[in-house]
C-alpha cells in the first residue's frame, strides 16, 4: 500500500497535460462539426457522427472539472513509479504512460482482478522486463471522472460504475466522490475507489475512514456528526487531551 509520507507534491502538477488533453479535445470537436454537414443522407455515418460528438463534449466536461480538481488537491508519488514518469503525468500510483499511449496503476483492486495479467496488453508490457510493473491499460478505456482518470467495471449488482485508476487517500476526496460511492443520487453517479487512508469508523455495517465520516455527515440522515478528537478517545486511538476536553463541552453544549 502507498504511503504518503514524504511523496507529497504540489496541487495542481498536473494541469499543463490536462490542459492538453483539453486542447486536443476541444481540437477533434471542432473538426466533427466542421465535418457534420458532410453526413447528411447517410444516416449510419451521421449517427456515429453524433456518438463521437456526444463523447468529446463528454471529455470536454470531466477534463475542464479535472484541472480545477487538480488544483485543489494533494497527490504522492508512488516510490516504484519509473523514474522517467514526469509528476504530472502521475496521480499516486497511477500514471500516463506517453511512450505507450496507455495508462498504469499499482492499484491492489486491479491485479486482483480476473485475467488482469494474462491480457495481450498486459503480457507484452511484462516481456519489457520492467521492474515493480503495474496494470497497463488502453488510452481509450479511461475517461476523467470526478477529476480522477477512472475506467468502468461492475459493481456487485452487475451495474456499469466509474471505479479510479489511483488509490485516494483522505486529501483526494469530496464530498461527491464520498457520495457517488456511499448515497449516489442517481446511476451515472456512481463512483468507487481504492482508499488509502485507514478506514476505522464503524457507521452503519461498514467502517469509513476519517474524511468519508465528515463528508457523509453532511449528506446522510440520520447520521450524528460525532467529533473525531471524541471518536479517537472512545475507543483509545491517539487524541488530544487538551482539545478533547474543550470539544467535549462544545459538543455537549451543542447536543443539549
């Protein structure tokens, strides 16, 4: 698993190459419409026309939220990233890998997945003999979701879902990407990740980790946003006596 002391890097390294994509984005939207006249009559062509169109405006979208995401957001570096891998090409432990035009991660929840190494992609990216080798993935397959490079897969209930290409510790997360996987409002919604941060908070059959608790107090009925300084204490984590005594009274005062 991916520590994050020491690997700290400034917010916002990645947007010279998201602006980029965006660039080659708005680009390709440009050149279909210029193109659309050229389908009429031919309906199949007009069709697809319209599918590509829908996609890059889609691209369009999630990539102008990822630079903004970027920004805001802290992100490590995986220590078995290549070194040739520049740090805005990386978020944690995934990265673009420009030589070969597809995507890797160290992410633990994609080579636990069936055939994930047996894949032709996969195959002739491990006869390179490259060290600490991760999951590659085709360019085209991943999409900016959330501000996150993400891929679809099914959930337990056979759904297609955004799942994250990189590990998310507490500093990458939102509220809507806490939401997306605890209370997404509708299916197109929908969003997993790998957490990086320990989840220890017991809330309703499953545990969260500190910053998905605040997060699904602000979005979950029902839901008593307990301090964490008094969870720690409570059950004999690490906490402030100082502040726990001065939440304690706060707390108390504010639930009478």
């Amino acid at each position: 698993m991916l520590s994050p002391k020491n690997q700290k890097f400034r917010e916002g390294v990645q947007v010279p190459f998201l602006e980029k994509m965006l660039k080659e984005n708005q680009k390709i939207l440009e050149q279909l419409e210029n193109s659309f006249d050229e389908t009429t009559g031919k309906q199949l062509e007009r069709l697809q026309a319209i599918e590509k169109t829908s996609k890059v405006k889609s691209n369009i979208t999630e990539l102008t939220k990822a630079i903004e995401y970027s920004k805001k957001r802290e992100y490590f570096r995986h220590p078995n990233i290549p070194q040739n891998i520049p740090d805005e090409h990386i978020w944690n432990d995934a990265w673009y890998d420009e030589k070969r035009n597809a995507w890797v991660t160290l992410n633990d929840y994609f080579f636990e997945l069936p055939n994930s190494r047996t894949r032709d992609i996969q195959v002739e990216y491990e006869k390179e003999n490259i060290t600490n080798v991760g999951i590659i993935l085709e360019e085209e397959r991943i999409q900016f979701r959330f501000g996150l490079p993400s891929i679809i897969r099914k959930n337990t209930k056979g759904q297609d879902v955004w799942y994250a290409l990189p590990t998310l510790f507490d500093v990458m997360l939102t509220k809507e990407i806490v939401k997306g996987t605890l209370k997404p409002e509708t299916q197109e919604k929908r969003y997993l990740y790998t957490s990086g941060s320990e989840a220890w908070i017991s809330v309703l059959g499953r545990h969260l980790t500190e910053q998905e608790y605040l997060f699904a107090c602000e979005f979950m009925i029902g839901l008593v946003k307990t301090p964490l300084n008094i969870l720690r204490a409570n059950i004999g984590r690490p906490y402030d006596p100082k502040e726990y005594k001065k939440t304690m009274k706060q707390w108390e005062k504010e639930n009478k």
